[in-house]
C-alpha cells in the first residue's frame, strides 16, 4: 500500500470522527488532538476506524505513535511491512 493510499485511509478515517474538519488543512507533523477539537473517545474511533480498513491490530500501547498524521503513516506502513 503506497503512503498516498494509506493518507486517504487516514483522511477517512478523521472525517468520520469530525466531518467537520477541514481534513487537508492539517498540518501532517502537528499533534491532531493540538489542532481539532476532539476527546479520547474520538481519538479512539479513529484509530479504531484505522484497523478497520487495514486489518492492522494496533495495540494500546503503541496508540500515541499516531498522534499525527505523518506519525500514523510511518507507524502503519512499518506494521504492514511486518505483517
């Protein structure tokens, strides 16, 4: 899967937490929660949103490694690569 197809998961996977953010907008280095507004529970549904298009578990702890969005590329192309 190439990084631009892992974004658009990505974009998704955002829009369906908070449709009203201005997806392509953001910056890709900055912490998301520092730049939308939204709590844990969002947060999670969105890395829940992640696993659900890839089939890639994503365990507990590795959940702050996506804490933006270049950090959720790098994280998910390496998980892939493993897998």
């Amino acid at each position: 899967m190439t990084e631009s197809e892992i974004r658009q998961i990505e974009r998704v996977a955002l829009s369906n937490v908070a449709p009203e953010v201005d997806v392509a907008a953001l910056d890709a280095a900055r912490d998301l929660r520092d730049q939308i507004d939204i709590d844990s529970v969002d947060f999670l549904n969105f890395v829940i949103g992640l696993h659900k298009e890839l089939g890639i578990e994503i365990p507990d702890a590795d959940v702050p490694k996506l804490g933006t969005l270049n950090g959720c590329v790098a994280y998910l192309q390496s998980r892939m690569k493993g897998s």
